[in-house]
C-alpha cells in the first residue's frame, strides 16, 4: 500500500513528466521498424506460395503449415497422414534443450548458491568470473568445445595418455555432443537469476526455521525453494528458450542425426532447401512457442508479485 | 493585517493522490519575514505541502500565492523559492562554488557576479575555505550548511527547510538550530521549516502549524500551542500530557465547569467548541502535584514509577483505572510514593484545559 | 562439541562452484594454448611458437580477416553508439518521465529483441529486407545490430539511472534549471559510468553476433565472426585458433572495462 502510494507520488511529478512519448519514439522507430514490422511481415509470408527455385508467388497458400504437419505423398496428391519429420525434429529440439537445461540447474543452483553467500568483493569477484565466458563470442566457444571433444582433441588424447581409455570416446556429432555445447553456451544464464534471487533471500528466515526445529531438508524445500523459485523459473527459461533456437552447436557439434530447428530454419534460407514461406512457417511456429514459455513466465512472475 | 505582509497565501488547498487525501482543504497565510515550521508526525502531509509551494507536487484544488501572485501553476524553476533538502541533494560531481553557483548562473548572472555572490554566502556559512571541496569530502553538518548557502544564493522571496537538521546527530542539530535562526534574522528571507521533531519546533519557530492526517490542527506561537492546545491530537503529540474523562455541566465565557472522576466540580478554560457531556480535561505532568487523599481533586494508588534521570514519573491509577502521570523532579527532598500507596493529585484551573475531540 | 550449524553452508557446494568455473574456462584457455602451437596440425604439440599469429596478421588469409575484422568493428561502433543513445533515452522514459500512456507496452518493446529467438530476428530481417528491395550490406547489419543491441544498452543504463535518486534533478530545477539543463548538467554526468558500460556491452554483443549478420550480410560482406565460420566449415586450422585467442581477448578487456567503470561509479556514491 505504502510502495503503491510512493510511485504514484514520483509518477505524477517527475522531471521529464509528458515528454515519455518523445523520448520512446526512438526506440519505437528502430524496434517497431526493424523487429515488430519484419516479424509481421514473416507472418504474412509464411501464408505466401513458394515458387520453384525459390523465391515466392504473392498467394495466399497454408502449404508451408501443411508441409510441416501432413505428408501427402511424392505428388501431393496422396491422403492426408501426419508428416513426423519435422515433428521429430521439434521433439529432438526440445529434448535436447531440456536436457541442457537440467545439467545447466544441477550445476548452476549450487554456484549461484555459494557466491551469493560470499561476502562482498570475494562476491563480486566469483561473479564476473562467471559472468566473463557469457561476453566471450559464441562462436569462438563453441569452436573451443569442437576443438577439445574432437576424437584426436585434447580431451581424449589426455584420457589415452593417462590411460584411463584406450580408444578415444566418440562425442563429437552425438546428440550428447549438442547438449553439452548447449549447456556450455548458456550456463551463465542459469547462474545469474539464481544468483539474484538467492542474494535476495533474507537468511534471518532459515534461523527462524531452524530455531522452531525445521531440517535443514525441511527449511529449503518449504522456506527457500519457495523465495528462489523465480530465480530458477528465470534461468531455465533463459537457458532453454535460447537453446531451442539454437544454430551454432547443432550445427557445429552435431551431425545430421542430431538436427534441430535452427539449422531447418537455416536451411530453408541458406542451404539447398530455398523454401522462404517454409521457413517463415517453421519459424513462426518456434516464435509461438517461445511466447508461450515467456507468457507462462510472466503470469508466474505477476502471481508472485501478488503475493 | 495589510495584504503585502503575507509571504506565502495557501487558501484551501486540497491534493489528492488518486482516491487518497494528502492534504484537505488546507488554509495558511505565512507572514513576511516569518521563521514559520509545519509540524507533524510522519505521513501527515507537512513534506507534501511544502513540495507543493517548491513546485514538485501539482495540487488538486486552491490556489498559492506568494506576495499576491498565484504561483500554483508555475513549474518549480519558475518560481522564486529555493529549497533546503532533506538529505541536501548536493550535486556530487561539482565542487562546493560550483554548487551554489548553480542557481546564479541559471538566473542568467554573469561568472564574475555570480562567483562574487558565492563568497558572500559561504562566508554566511563559514565555509569559504571549503569552496573547493567536492561534497562526498564534507562532514554532515558542512553538506547541510552547503545546500543552505545554495538554496539562499539566488535570494529566494522564501526558503523552504525540508527536515534539514534530521540527518545530523543530536549535539550538532542543537548547534545548527540557533545558527539557522541567525541567518534567518540576517537575511530576513521568510523561512518555511518542516519538521515532525516537536522540540525543534519549538525553540526555533515565530509561529508553528500543526498538521495530522492532511488537515491543519492549529496555528499559533509554541506557547500557545502548548499551553492552549486547541484540540486532542494537537495537547498529545506537543510535549506529553493527562488525558482525563470528564463530564461537562456547563461552558460559559470559555471557561468550562466539569465533574472530575472523584465527583469533584472543577472550573478551567476550554478550547473553542467545548460542549456539554462527556469530555477531556488535559493536564500536563509537570503540572500535577502529589498531595494527602483528603485535600485533592484526584485520589488513587501510585502503580508505576519511571525514572527519567533528571525527573521521575510516577503513574497513578485512579478508581475507575484511568491513569494520570505525574513529573516529580528526581530529589533528596522529593516524596515518591511508593507502589500501592494512596495519594492525592491537585492541579490548578490555569493548568488544565477541557478539548474537544 | 556440536558443530555450529551454517545455514548458509550446504557440503558439496564450492566443489560444484569450482566444476563450473572449470566446466567455462577450460575450453577457452585450451584453444588459447594449442593458439601458440608450432605445428602445422592442430592435433600434435610441437612446441611454442607465435608464427599462427604471423600468420593471422601477415598471411595468405590475412586481408580476408582483416578486412573482416575492420567491418566488425566499424559496425560495433556505429551500432553501440546508436543503440546506447536510444537506450539512454528510453531509460529517461520508463524511470524519469511518470505515467504515460504506452509505457508498459513500451517497456515491453525496449525487451523484445531478448524475447525473440535469434534465428527468428534473423529471418523475419531477411524477408522484410528482402521485400522491401533494400540491398543488404553494411547497412542492414548495422540496422540489425543496432535493434538487438538496445536491450543489452538499456540494462546497466537503467540500473544506473535508478540508483541516482530524482532529488538531484528536482534540486536543479528549484535552482531554476531548465529540464534540458536538469537533463545536461546533472542527469548526464551522474550516468556517466552506466552509458559507458551500456556502449561496452553493446559493443561487444555486435562484435559477437554471428546468426543475424550470416542472415542478413550481403554476398561478399564478411564480419570476423562470419569469416570464422566460412574457415572453420573448412575444417578447424591453426591460424582460426590464434584469431579466436584474440577476439576472446577484446572481449574480456571490454567486460573487465565494462565492470570497472560500473563499479566506479558505485565507489564515487
């Protein structure tokens, strides 16, 4: 009530009141221009008719959603099934990024954990370490981690070395290959939200807890998860909704098996395929889908801000 | 009165923030020349009124004028009043000269001007050897002392004081309290000084406003308001006091005549709108003596003794288990009744005072 | 005696931190290793040598990344300076400006290119370029940059701008400020240190981005991240390995930059 009083307080007199509008306009300009209109503009051609060898017919056509989902046979002309090749590829895609997701929690809980508990510059210090490899070009990283797990890559020449194998582990272009370049290129943005809301977390609660007898099992699943929920609900979604789009590790790490959505997409404008309004469909469908993720997010957030 | 002596005409201003009153029809005239201090409790809507004459709050109904000119539409840079911030809100990347030459050079005065100008000021603040100096490499007392020489630099027509002194500690505040009043008498700049410290109020201010709850409570001298308080919140939050249910039988001539709990009959002045029927009677502590049960307008048992260092409190609850306090002062050769013992209480007519509610 | 109990303490946690930290940076500093190889392969060691980094300034493929690497930067340049500009004014609006009507929606928009997966941006730039008959170029990988590079600019500007207390302007206009000069004269300084991390950081995503500039370059424009590409689609040569070293450098001075003046300005406070 207090809080609701003060902003409206600032709001009603602030500096540049009135002048809101014409300090957006930029950004309206730049982002409305050159994100909302491209995108709506994908929309429109993702119901547009392809031509052969690429390029498109200006009619209106559902034959890119149709291709995704139905597979009427060599000529078109067969009954109707459902088409699983993209479906599949979808699936893998999600698969793959849930799995990454999982490891990038396992191993980013405990680490937002412990540097949110240091004290002042020992804190500030384990976080831009963390921090650093997320500016590092991703390019640059996912090469480094095709360079270490190739089959005659430094990993596997240690591991012989040392004799722990003595054949060397064939990771690169596994589907493991794509989930650890995944969970490698998106760790820092499990570790950052986690790290905030824990920092957050008023640790007068836990001795509360502790002193009316709670475990320490009991005091963080019924104290702390609840505090720190949206901080981890922040990170998967940071690390999964990225990793569903993913193009450089597939791409780079994995092989044919192991294709996901990114590289379809990337195939339709780059590759052989050449089917824009397929492409513009597929990536529709990804768009909406990661709109669900963010819409499901948002209620989370705005629920927990109710209470 | 004449019209010209009234610095700043707050007449029935009223600010609404959506569907919550912060100020309700509130009417002020604040005289020229006046060291004037609006006094409440925090949330009142002291700070709101005084943001509402520097510019930073629009108000939702009547009209403020300074020396005659409605200025209530006027953005703050417009208006020839300058304030003295709670936490100074010095610049931090400008040293002391450029601070309080902020103001000049915005008036449009030339640097030689303007610069003469900050060494009349920092001289009225003993800070000329600071000049210098950034604010983060200034104590508390020298930062407020900064943004008073700022906020007088361009010669405001008022100064408006937003709880300065409450970021000091408390040797220093007393300090700075007798040299605000100085410069005050110096510059003969109307001061409009907020504050929710009663004492603060009390030693510095001409004339002091009471405000609860958005609304204006009383207007008047410390003395009047203390001694003469015009109502129940205005006698509870100046200084502490007895508040006594008493019946009233009669008011006439301002004065009231009451029955006492005891059933004793007693006479004392009554606040404007004093009725017949159930009332207050309010008695400061220090105004109460302790007395033998059969000479007295009061009689009970002392419950509770609070000792106060120089003074002591003692608590007397009386038969109907209403509690009087009284201040004794803390001496050899003062009786202190003990817990449990009956005494008496008497105070004077002149001492008491029936409010309304 | 019992052991006090830490509740802030769970076993297993700072080997788990340490897994992490290892987990990121042995891959980078592996390739920064294997970058000084003295051998024509990059599988065999064959002792230290900086001939892969003559061979990245003074080689055959040299021209190919520096040219690339000129493009990189210019556009990094042109697009941080422009996307914190627009981001320094949006910040303005959503922290300084009250109530307006499409603030939210506003806000919402300042976020969308985070929202948007890459590759979508990518393509919906491509047709929209394409369908409007703009050459791509230089120009539409800047323009590119430019959108997804505001949201990276916003944050630390924002974040600083919030921790400056409104105070200081109100004091400026009771000083008889114009808002211009509440705007120029205190606002701006005192968000020195967040402009300066927003440019940094913005400048980096730009150096950095790969998946929209591949979309939306035109043919024969190569930025140095996709000249990298192209080469490592070849198969993975020493020389990659040496300009990769340096691009990870660039990117760490600029966030240790970045970090520094951030805290700076917290210091100075």
């Amino acid at each position: 009530m207090a809080g609701a009083l003060t902003t409206s307080k600032a709001s009603n007199n602030s500096t540049y009141a009135g002048l809101g509008n014409l300090l957006m306009l930029p950004s309206w300009l730049v982002i409305g221009f050159f994100l909302v209109l491209p995108v709506g503009m994908m929309l429109i051609y993702s119901f547009l008719t392809k031509e052969f060898r690429g390029g498109i017919i200006w009619e209106f056509s559902l034959a890119a959603y149709d291709q995704f989902f139905f597979d009427r046979g060599l000529f078109g002309d067969d009954p109707a099934r459902i088409e699983w090749t993209y479906i599949k590829i979808f699936w893998r895609s999600i698969w793959q990024a849930g799995v990454a997701t999982f490891f990038c929690l396992l191993i980013g809980f405990p680490t937002a954990w412990f540097i949110a508990t240091r004290t002042g510059n020992s804190r500030s210090i384990w976080l831009f370490l963390i921090t650093i490899p997320y500016w590092v070009n991703l390019l640059i990283r996912t090469i480094s981690m095709k360079f270490l797990i190739r089959d005659t890559g430094p990993l596997n020449e240690f591991l012989i070395s040392t004799g722990i194998i003595s054949d060397p582990i064939h990771i690169i272009n596994t589907n493991f290959a794509v989930q650890l370049g995944l969970f490698y290129s998106y760790l820092p943005f499990m570790v950052l939200p986690i790290y905030a809301s824990v920092e957050r977390y008023n640790f007068a609660l836990s001795e509360a807890a502790a002193d009316l007898y709670a475990s320490r099992i009991t005091t963080l699943r019924q104290i702390i998860l609840p505090t720190v929920k949206p901080g981890i609900i922040a990170g998967c979604i940071l690390v999964f909704v990225p990793s569903l789009g993913a193009f450089l590790a597939p791409d780079l790490l994995g092989g044919a098996k192991t294709f996901m959505i990114g590289s379809l997409i990337e195939e339709q404008f780059k590759g052989n395929a050449g089917n824009w309004p397929f492409g513009a469909a597929v990536s529709m469908i990804l768009l909406s889908m990661v709109l669900i993720v963010l819409t499901y997010y948002a209620r989370q957030q705005s629920k927990s801000g109710e209470r | 009165m004449h019209m010209t002596d009234v610095a700043v005409d707050i007449s029935n201003v009223t600010k609404m923030y959506g569907s919550f009153t912060a100020l309700k029809d509130v009417s002020l005239a604040i005289q020229d020349n006046e060291f004037f201090t609006l006094l409440g409790p925090s949330g009142c809507g002291k700070t709101t009124l005084l943001r509402t004459i520097a510019g930073f709050e629009d108000i939702t109904k009547g009209a403020i004028r300074l020396y005659g000119d409605n200025i209530a539409d006027l953005p703050p840079n417009k208006r020839p009043v300058n304030t003295v911030f709670q936490q100074y809100a010095l610049f931090p990347h400008m040293n002391v000269t450029d601070n309080v030459k902020f103001g000049l050079l915005r008036l449009g005065q030339d640097d030689a001007t303007a610069s003469a100008r900050v060494g009349e000021v920092l001289e009225l603040v003993q800070l000329t050897q600071f000049a210098d100096r950034l604010p983060s490499q200034l104590s508390g007392g020298q930062q407020q002392r900064v943004a008073l020489a700022r906020a007088l630099a361009p010669n405001p027509k008022v100064l408006l004081l937003d709880e300065p002194l409450s970021a000091l500690d408390l040797k220093l505040r007393q300090a700075v309290r007798l040299e605000l009043q100085q410069i005050q008498h110096e510059t003969g700049i109307t001061f409009i000084f907020v504050t929710h410290d009663q004492e603060e109020a009390l030693t510095m201010s001409d004339r002091i406003a009471v405000i609860a709850d958005g609304r204006l409570q009383q207007v008047g001298s410390a003395r009047e308001i203390y001694e003469a308080p015009s109502n129940k919140f205005v006698a509870d939050f100046i200084g502490e006091t007895n508040l006594i249910d008493v019946t009233v039988i009669d008011v006439s001539n301002g004065n009231a005549t009451c029955t006492l709990p005891s059933g004793a009959t007693f006479t004392c002045p009554a606040a404007d709108g004093a009725q017949k029927g159930a009332g207050h009677l309010s008695v400061r502590p220090e105004r109460v003596a302790m007395t033998k049960p059969a000479k007295s307008l009061l009689q009970g048992k002392a419950s509770r003794q609070i000792y106060l260092g120089t003074d002591m409190h003692v608590e007397v609850t009386l038969d109907d288990q209403e509690v009087v306090t009284v201040r004794v002062q803390n001496s050899e050769t003062t009786h202190i009744p003990s817990i449990g013992e009956t005494v008496g209480l008497n105070f004077e007519a002149g001492a008491a005072r029936l409010l309304v509610d | 005696m019992a052991k006090k109990l830490d509740i802030r303490r769970f076993p297993g946690f700072l080997p788990i931190t340490y897994l992490c930290l290892f987990l990121l940076y042995a891959p980078l500093i592996i390739v920064m290793i294997y970058s000084f190889n003295d051998s024509n392969s990059i599988t065999n060691w064959g002792g230290l040598s900086l001939r892969w980094y003559e061979d990245v300034f003074w080689g055959v493929e040299s021209e190919k990344f520096k040219t690339a690497a000129m493009n990189s930067l210019l556009i990094a340049v042109a697009a941080a300076i422009t996307s914190t500009s627009i981001a320094t004014m949006a910040a303005t609006a959503m922290l300084r400006a009250g109530r307006f009507r499409g603030k939210s929606i506003g806000f919402a928009l300042i976020n969308l290119p985070l929202m948007v997966p890459e590759i979508v941006t990518a393509v919906a730039l491509l047709i929209f370029f394409s369908m409007i008959g703009f050459t791509t170029g230089y120009l539409t990988i800047l323009l590119a940059h430019i959108v997804f590079c505001i949201p990276f600019a916003y944050l630390p500007i924002a974040a600083r701008m919030q921790s400056i207390e409104e105070v200081y302007e109100q004091a400026a206009l009771d000083l008889y400020a114009s808002r211009l000069d509440a705007f120029r004269l205190i606002l701006l300084p005192l968000m020195t240190p967040g402009i300066i991390s927003g440019f940094l950081l913005a400048f980096i995503i730009s150096l950095d981005d790969f998946i929209i500039t591949n979309f939306v370059k035109g043919a024969g424009i190569e930025t140095l991240p996709t000249a990298i590409f192209g080469a490592v689609k070849q198969g993975i040569k020493p020389n990659i390995m040496a300009i990769s070293t340096l691009l990870l450098l660039v990117s760490v001075v600029f966030v240790t930059l970045s970090y520094l003046v951030g805290r700076m300005g917290q210091n100075k406070k």
